[in-house]
C-alpha cells in the first residue's frame, strides 16, 4: 500500500545526481518556484519494500499501509526496514539534506546487521581490530559526525532525532529515551549525563550520543543496548595499531550492560512502542497519526540519491583516507629476542614516509630499506603492503627470503 510523501526540487543532495528532491513539511505557496525562479511543488506516492531477513518483526503500532504526508507540525517517527548500516547512515544524511526540518521534527529509529561505526574525526587504527573485524565478516563505517567508535548489531537500537537548528536540544531528546525506559520498566534507574550519555544504576553505559549540526538543521543520535552481544563487542573495540600518535578524536571506554540484563522481560517491539509513544508526545504529534511508519531506504523512488551515498559511505577514500594526519611508532617483533621499529608518517590514509630499523645482523640493510621504500606512496593497507612485498620477496631465496617475509608479515599485521 502506498505512503504518500511531499516532494519539492529545493536543495541538491551530496551526489552526482541529475534530479534532486526535498521532503516538504508544507505544500509550497503561490504554486511554488523552480530553482531558477518557479518551484514545483508536486506529490508522489512512494511504495514501501520488505524489511529485510533477520531482523525483528514489525509491531502492531507501526504502519506501512496506510497513506499519510508529513504535517507541517509535531514530530513523526519513522522506522527503516534495512539492516545495512550503509543505507541507514545514507538514510540519516538524505533526510538531513531534504526534509524541511525548520517546520518539524522526526525521529529515526534503525538497528544494524553487526557493524563498527566511528566518527567523523576518528582514526580506525586506534579505535577497531580490523583484522578481527575481517575474520567475523564485521564491516567498518565511518559516519558524518562527531563522537566515538560504536559496535552496531541487532540488539542495538539507534535512534536519530532531526530538528531546525535553532530547535536542536539533546538534553530533551534523552528525556525521550529515559521517560520512555521508566514508563515500561519503572524499575529501571536511568539518567542522563553531562556528556549526553544514559547510565543504568549510575554506572553502566546503556546509549552514547553524537551529533551533526549544519547550517539551518541538526541530527541527534544515540544508541540504546537492549541485547547486544557484548563479547563481540569487546572483540572488535580494542586497537588494531600499537604506538599511534594523533590528533584524532579518541573514544572514552566506558562499562557497558544491556536493558535485558537489568529487565529480562523488556521486549524489542516493547521498547521501540514506548519510544515512539514518548516521542510523539513530546513532541506533540497528532493522535490520528500511527506511532511508528515503516521506510525502506533501498528503494530510490522514494528515496532517490541514497543507494549511490551508501556506496560512497562503504569506500575506502571516505571509511579511511579521510583519517586525520597520524604518525606510527611501534615495535615489530622477530625470531628470538630480537626486535624492529616502524616509523611511520600516514596522511590521507597513505604513507608519507617509511622508515625500518631492522637490525643488520638479522637481515642487510639493503633490504630493509628497499621494503620501506616499497611502502612510501601507498595505502597504510595490508592489501597494498602485501602486494608490495611480493614483488620485493621474488629476488630473494633461502634464509634471507624467509627473514624477509617474517619482517613483512610483522608490517602487515600492524596495519590490521
């Protein structure tokens, strides 16, 4: 069944797309104007797609059938279908872009297949095992604002409040989150703090924040751990690089717990109900509105632009080349007791410069310096690093070969 979405050409998305559109909050006025002078204001009617497999079933509160428009006032929570934290964080980003946030509020709830998202200013070295990430088939995104590195997966609600700027308050958002937790589980000793994170008992982290400010709107999200798997988390939050130095924005470890561990009987569709109850109050949406709506952000007629940000958001140019400047300075262990130091400049996610302190009894210095010099120009990657050293590795043999494979692997495995 259809939900029907007003649509006006007004400001251009992030994208090299021909067409661009705005969700208006309002009809437009004396007929609207193009972006040359006249602005058309027209209708389209956008048809919602499945949620995909795996994720949790669709509540009674929550509509995709029924037909509806933003009004130009109070709140509207939406709920996206995808689990591909890619769409979601383009999803986030398309809705900055067009939605008419000076007339109303919404509020984006959204949950993640497992993923690791780091801020906008963070240095994924430091902040994620991306070696372990890769075994477990965990893929690493880095999203448009601030804050620090989050593991996402099924038991992880993200919540993104959007507002004009002038209304953008994260203290009231949170009162969203923490009424909602006491009105379904009173129990619950929930608090906001000065950092605009939620503790549980005054001590265990149970949602973190970070926002997006940009010239007239702003975006508010936060996590809320309902069941998260705390092992994996904990096996993919921890450095993949010893000894970086930068200026990056460092993530605060915190003690962490989850809802159900504290109220084992707390539902997902519960949670999500209350949540979008408590939005809708505060924020004083209509009765005659569903809680909840359903939003496929892969489907691009209702939705044009944001497959081609996902895949933006999923390169290496943006996940790491936009890295702020680090420098590395890190022991490599080889045979027995002995040791080498990289030294390291990483700019744009690629090498600077490259030095191999290697000691000359162990292997020439020839050969250390021509695999330092192998590296200079190309992504701090393993994949690039391997390549490199496999050209290097053909004029060897023996013992000397074998030694320097070893001091490659070594290299290799601080880059994750």
């Amino acid at each position: 069944m259809p939900v029907a979405f007003v649509l006006k050409s007004h400001r251009k998305f992030k994208l090299r797309s021909p067409v661009f559109w705005q969700l208006s909050g309002c009809p437009s006025r004396g007929g609207g104007r193009s972006l040359k002078g006249t602005m058309m204001s027209i209708r389209r009617t956008l048809f919602l797609g499945r949620r995909p497999s795996g994720g949790h079933q669709t509540g009674s509160s929550s509509s995709s059938s029924s037909s509806f428009s933003f009004s130009s006032t109070g709140g509207q929570v939406l709920r996206s279908r995808s689990t591909d934290v890619f769409l979601n964080l383009a999803l986030e980003d398309w809705i900055d872009a067009h939605v008419d946030l000076e007339r109303r509020g919404l509020l984006l709830l959204w949950s993640n297949r497992p993923a690791v998202v780091i801020g906008r200013h963070q240095n994924p070295w430091s902040e994620c095992h991306l070696a372990a990430m890769r075994r477990a088939g965990v893929p690493l995104a880095r999203r448009r604002s601030g804050g620090g590195a989050v593991f996402h997966d099924l038991g992880n609600l993200n919540l993104t409040f959007f507002s004009s700027k002038k209304a953008y308050d994260r203290r009231r958002n949170l009162e969203v989150v923490t009424g909602a937790l006491r009105r379904v589980r009173p129990q619950l000793a929930v608090s906001a703090t000065e950092r605009f994170d939620i503790l549980l008992n005054g001590h265990f982290k149970i949602s973190g924040s970070a926002s997006r400010l940009s010239r007239k709107s702003s975006y508010h999200h936060c996590t809320l751990l309902h069941s998260t798997d705390r092992a994996a988390l904990a096996a993919v939050l921890r450095p993949s690089c010893p000894g970086i130095h930068s200026n990056a924005t460092p993530s605060v470890p915190s003690p962490v717990a989850n809802l159900r561990d504290h109220a084992p009987t707390l539902e997902w569709e519960e949670l999500l109900d209350a949540l979008a109850h408590q939005y809708n109050a505060e924020f004083g949406c209509g009765a005659s509105h569903p809680a909840s709506t359903l939003v496929d952000p892969a489907d691009e007629s209702a939705f044009p632009g944001v497959a081609r940000a996902a895949e933006e958001l999923r390169g290496w140019d943006w996940t790491f080349g936009r890295t702020p400047r680090f420098g590395v300075r890190t022991a490599l262990p080889l045979e027995g007791a002995r040791s080498a130091r990289l030294h390291a400049e990483v700019k744009g996610g690629v090498l600077e410069s490259c030095e191999l302190d290697v000691p000359v009894e162990w292997l020439p210095a020839r050969l250390s310096g021509e695999l330092s010099g192998a590296l200079v120009g190309g992504r701090f990657c393993p994949h690039r690093a391997a390549a490199a050293f496999s050209e290097l590795m053909r004029t060897e043999s023996g013992e000397r070969r074998r030694r320097l494979r070893h001091l490659c692997d070594a290299v290799v495995s601080v880059m994750g």
